[in-house]
C-alpha cells in the first residue's frame, strides 16, 4: 500500500504542475552524455565542476532551488542535479544558442532587479526575499518565460534517464514511483548518438 505522505507529495506535485502549464515553453533540452563525461574531468576542490564557480551558475542554482525546493522524501533541484543537467543542455554544440544567452540575460534582470529593491545580489538575499523577487519576475512576458524555461530543465532532470546528467540517483522516479523502461540507455546509445549515425547513414 503507497505510504500517506508520499501519495500527498505525489499530489502536490501533479497540482503543482498543472499550475505551472501555463507558463511552460518549448524549450527541448539536448544534453549528451558525451559531454556530460568529459564536462565530469574537471572538477574543482570542493568536488563540484569548475564551472559551478561562476556567479551565473551559482544563481541560476538557487533560482532552481526556490522554484523546485526539497521537502520531506521530496528531492529538490539540488538533489536532482538540475543546474549539471541545464548546463550540458545548454552547453552542447548542438543546442539553441539562444536559449543560453536567454538565461544568461535573465541572470543579469535578477540581479539589476535585486540591487534596485534590496541594494544586494540575488545570492546575497534570505529565502523569503529571494521567493519575493521571482513573484515579481513572472509579471513581465520576458521573465515569466525566463523562470518557464528554467522550470523546464528542471523537470527534463527530474524525468530523464540519469545516462543524460539529471534525475540524480534515479530520485525523481524513486520519488513519483515511476518504473522506468529496461534496458536503460547506455552512454553510446543516447538519443542523440542514435540520430546521428541514422544521418551518416
């Protein structure tokens, strides 16, 4: 029999969604395993990539954060590996360069956003004003679609096999209980590796 707590977070989730369908953008994520592999060599002294150093990723981590916290048994942004799974997407030779710079830009209206109402950075805020910041985001078109294409990453790195660099550990299935299919992808037969020798073909 499903566990009480579970099913309600299961719920919650669901309920969660449908409110955010609204705001969702076709934005399809095209991470590769590949990259995801060789992204892994360099790696800083705290065990996370060089590139978590940069005060771009650093708050579009905590923005994910704040739209997609960890509750009991409920595993959050972090605990997914969104940011890893948003950056080899984004990161890849093959994905929209429009969708980085978009990201990037709308890291820079955080925080001008942030310096105007609180004199600080967006990393520098408490929970509540952070939370406060992202309701005021999503009234204008540009940033509702901006926290709508971070949303969307974060559910690709909720659902997606792990081989594509989210969905830590299998957490987001553990969580929804989801049985995924078998066999599951190895690192040379991605989706994307597969469409590519169908046109060398």
């Amino acid at each position: 029999m499903m566990n009480k707590h579970v099913d309600v977070s299961r719920r919650e989730f669901m309920t969660r969604m449908s409110l955010l369908g609204s705001l969702a953008v076709a934005c399809p994520a095209v991470a590769l395993a590949e990259r995801r592999q060789s992204i892994e060599k360099n790696v800083s002294v705290n065990g996370l990539p060089d590139w978590m150093d940069d005060p771009h990723w650093q708050t579009i981590t905590q923005v994910q954060e704040v739209l997609f916290p960890a509750g009991d048994e409920v595993p959050g942004a972090a605990d997914i590996g969104a940011t890893i799974y948003l950056h080899d997407a984004i990161e890849n030779p093959d994905a929209d360069a429009e969708d980085k710079g978009f990201i990037f830009r709308g890291v820079g209206w955080l925080d001008g956003l942030t310096q105007e109402r609180f004199d600080k950075t967006f990393l520098q805020l408490t929970g509540v004003q952070q939370e406060t910041i992202i309701s005021v985001i999503v009234k204008s078109r540009a940033g509702r679609n901006w926290v709508s294409m971070l949303l969307t990453y974060t559910l690709e790195a909720l659902l997606a096999d792990p081989v594509y660099g989210g969905n830590k550990n299998g957490a987001g299935w553990k969580w929804l209980e989801h049985q995924p299919g078998f066999p599951a992808p190895s690192a040379d037969k991605t989706w994307d590796k597969l469409l590519q020798r169908r046109y060398r073909a």
